[in-house]
C-alpha cells in the first residue's frame, strides 16, 4: 500500500478550514487510467494529480478553493510507510492500595507540617505576631465563610457517598467500592496462601469435605441474595489448633481444625460459617476501610494542630498518642464491634434458609464462654475489643432467633425437635456448676483435715462434655446429614 504526504505551504492564501490539518495523507491506486501502466512497478502518483482526485472524490467541498490553491510538486514516496506501534495501557492501582501505602505518609507530612508552624510562629518577632493577629481579626469573616465552605463540601462528600447495605438495608458510608477491593482482596488470599501454605489438610479430608458442603448448601439456600453467585466460595481448611475462621471479600474461605473442634454439631458450624459468609457478602472490608479513610483524614488536621500547638515535641507526641488511642476507643473498635453484631444477624439469616437450627447460634457463644472460664483466661471489657462481649452475642441472638425461626418455616425446612439445645445447655452448665462447687468443698474440707494442700484437680472437659465435630468427622456420612427436606435436621449421624 503506497502513502503520500502532502504539505500545504503559503498558510496565507489558504482558508482556515484548511488550517486545522497540514498533513494529508492519501492512498494512491496501482491503476489510474491518466497513467500508463508499468508491470511490477510500483506506482507513482504526482501531488498535483492526487490533489485533483482528492477534490473530486474524497473532498467535493474544497472545489472552489482550487483556484486560490498553490501546491507544490514533491516526490512520492516508493515505500510504504511503517505503522506506529503502542504499548499496553497500564492500569492505575485501587484506591485502597493507594491509600493503605501513603496513610503513614500522611502522618509524616502532619507531623512535619505542624512542626513547621510551631517553629515558624516562635521564630517571628512580637511585632509581627501583633499584625498577624490584627490581619485574622479582620478578615475573620473570610476565614469563616472558608471554613463553612469546606464543611459544606465535605457534607456534600459524604451525602454524596452513602449507601445501602444489600441484605440489611443499612444506611453506610462507602468510599472505596467492593470492586476495588478485590485486587487487594486478591493480595491477601496470596499472603495468606503463603502463610498456610504447609498447613491445609487434604481435599480428601472428611473435614475439609464437611466443610465445602456446608459453604455450598449455604450458596445454594440463599440464591434470591444479590452476589452470593459472582464469589467463587473457595474453602481451604488449615491445620491449627487456633479457633478461627474468615472469609476474604474475594470469596476464600479459611476454617482452622480449631474451629471444627469448638464447635458441637453441623448447626453451629453453618452458624459460624454464615457469619463469615455475611462479612464478603455485604462488604464490611471496603466499609471499614472508608470509614478509617474519613477518620484518618480528619484526624490530620487534630494532629496539625496538636504538633503547631504543643510548645515542646514531648508534649506533641504525648497529645499525639491521647489522639490516636482516642480515635481508636471512640471510632474504631465500636465500628468494629457493630458490623460483627450485623454480621451476627444475616449469618443467623443465612443459616436459618439453610434449614439449620438456629437456635445452635447462642448456643455457640455459650460453649465459648464456658471454654474461657474453664481455662481461667482472663476476661476482656467489651470496648477494649473489636468484638462484642460473649454475653452481650448471647443476648442479641437471643432476640433475633425468634424472627429466624420464622424465616427458616417460610423455606419449608423441616420441623426442629421439641427440645430446645439453649435449655440443653443451661441445664448442662448448672450441673458442671453444682459439680465444681462440690469438688471445691471437698478440697476444701479435705485440706483442714491433712493441713496440706492438694494437687490441682483436672480441668473440667471442654463444653460440658459435648461431642466434638472435628473428632467424629472421620466416622460420619455427611450427605445423609446435610439439609433435605425429608431430614429432620442438620446433626451429623454418630456426633
């Protein structure tokens, strides 16, 4: 394919029109019946010649300026022109990561930023200092009119930003969307992939399996909730006495054997496991990480503030370190605690559609803060923590197990049995009771009658005696003990 450029000269004569393109470039044909015709030659078209066609084809309109036209004659060029070749676009990176790498940074510049001030105002003579307070007098209704002015943009930053919570309906603050959380969600299932790398239990494992049918007849019991299909619901089981689970916003769900071990039948596990499922399923990552952006940003000019104000770095890091533990008590960890407490509820939703007995979810707790007492582990105040107290998840589930009993009626799940596992417990925890107290007075009378003191007595077994899951799964038929309709219930045969 031949290419010849044609350069327009004289810009005076020509029109503006004209102006706004230099460089023209048109395809010549091998065949033109003004020209003869050379066999396996290249074809050469003169400018004027192509000019004239041009006119006369691609360009009608430029007729009349033919007269006023000079164009110049050049060669044309025998080779075809090289094509320009373009590189990838490069993606700019999420938000949040952008974010998570320059929040210690912001710090810095608050800290430097303050400092600067401080030094700047001890620095200026008394003098000066009495002009610049005579000039911020004057235009304090400037300086008011600006601060209302960056107050109603950041109200309209926030109204502009707020959100409902797909299950719950709750009104949020969303910065960051669940999209851009995913390649950072995807960052840390590789972490994490890595940390446990030597530690997952096999596929084959009757735990791991235990585990994946639970996810998936979780999945399939709550299709009518938005997006519980676009997340791939990976299950990796790891290998570790620690109680824990969590499931990454991308879908990957990590359930330690720990967990499995706490747990006393197939209805906590599809408790726990809903709970977890709620957090990627509403989006708690990218809610709490905007809400932390919002807090850190206002916390910025407070720590300003306190370095410009402070008349000595000790005082400024002593103000610095009231704030940051102030922000953490007062914004943190109660934001914290609150979308744990929301997660309570749509898990206990999730597994009340799922046809398990809902009531297992107090239950759960109860078991757990029985363990603790056992093991004597001191206990931790509820604002201290970035959970909610055990007693106070009793109590909250305890009010929402009526309205899940309701809902799980409404899936046609089979009828649960009369015997409430809650009042199970509580008899079982009185009797553990009634047992140690007895045990405790016969140490006692036993040491007033030998004067020495005895060893310590073995601990008491772990829930009360309860089956464990993570012992009898190896024994058990999990599909005979999933959710059917014909079931009558979720407890795994021989736990």
């Amino acid at each position: 394919m031949l290419f010849i450029c044609l350069r327009l000269f004289k810009p005076q004569t020509v029109s503006p029109l004209l102006k706004l393109s230099r460089t023209w470039t048109v395809q010549a044909r091998p065949l033109l019946r003004w020209q003869q015709h050379a066999p396996q030659a290249n074809t050469r078209l003169s400018v004027a010649d192509s000019w004239t066609r041009l006119q006369k084809t691609s360009l009608p309109h430029f007729s009349t300026l033919k007269s006023r036209q000079t164009v110049s004659r050049i060669p044309a060029i025998p080779e075809p022109a090289k094509q320009f070749r373009t590189s990838a676009g490069l993606r700019a990176l999420p938000a949040p990561v952008i974010w998570l790498v320059f929040k210690p940074l912001q710090k810095v510049a608050a800290i430097i930023l303050g400092r600067s001030i401080r030094k700047w105002w001890k620095a200026l003579p008394p003098n000066k200092k009495q002009l610049f307070r005579e000039w911020a007098w004057q235009r304090r209704w400037y300086l008011v009119g600006a601060a209302t002015g960056l107050l109603l943009i950041a109200s309209l930053f926030f109204f502009t930003h707020l959100e409902e919570s797909p299950i719950t309906g709750r009104a949020r603050l969303l910065v960051f969307s669940k999209e851009s959380f995913m390649e950072l969600a995807q960052h840390a299932s590789n972490e994490c992939m890595e940390e446990f790398e030597n530690m997952f239990i096999p596929v084959s494992d009757p735990r791991h399996q235990v585990v994946e049918q639970v996810v998936q007849h979780l999945v399939r019991r709550n299709q009518d909730i938005d997006g519980i299909n676009s997340l791939p619901w990976k299950v990796h089981v790891v290998e570790s006495p620690s109680i824990n689970a969590f499931v990454l916003p991308n879908g990957k769900v990590f359930v330690f054997t720990g967990m499995l071990e706490a747990v006393a039948d197939i209805h906590q596990l599809s408790f726990v496991l809903g709970h977890e499922m709620a957090h990627a399923l509403i989006g708690h990552a990218a809610e709490q990480a905007s809400m932390s952006h919002v807090v850190d940003l206002l916390s910025l000019i407070l720590l300003t503030a306190i370095w410009a104000i402070c008349p000595r770095d000790s005082l400024a890091v002593l103000g610095h370190w009231i704030q940051s533990k102030l922000v953490q008590f007062m914004f943190d960890r109660p934001y914290s605690r609150k979308l744990e407490t929301e997660a309570d509820q749509v898990g206990l939703q999730l597994a009340a559609k799922a046809c398990a007995d809902v009531r297992a979810g107090p239950v759960f707790w109860q078991q757990m803060q029985l363990a603790e007492q056992l093991r004597g582990e001191p206990t931790t105040p509820e604002w201290l923590s970035t959970h909610p107290s055990h007693r106070n998840r009793i109590t909250h589930l305890d009010r929402l197990v009526p309205e899940a009993l309701e809902l799980r009626a409404k899936c046609e799940c089979p009828k649960l049995p009369a015997a409430d596992p809650r009042a199970a417990f509580s008899k079982i925890m009185q009797t553990l009771v009634e047992d140690a107290k007895k045990q405790e007075s016969e140490e006692r009378k036993g040491r007033e009658r030998s004067m020495v003191p005895l060893p310590q007595l073995p601990m008491i077994p772990q829930h009360g005696g309860h089956p464990q899951l993570g012992g009898a799964l190896a024994a058990s038929v999990l599909p005979q003990a999933l959710l059917s309709k014909k079931d009558s219930g979720l407890t795994l045969k021989g736990v």
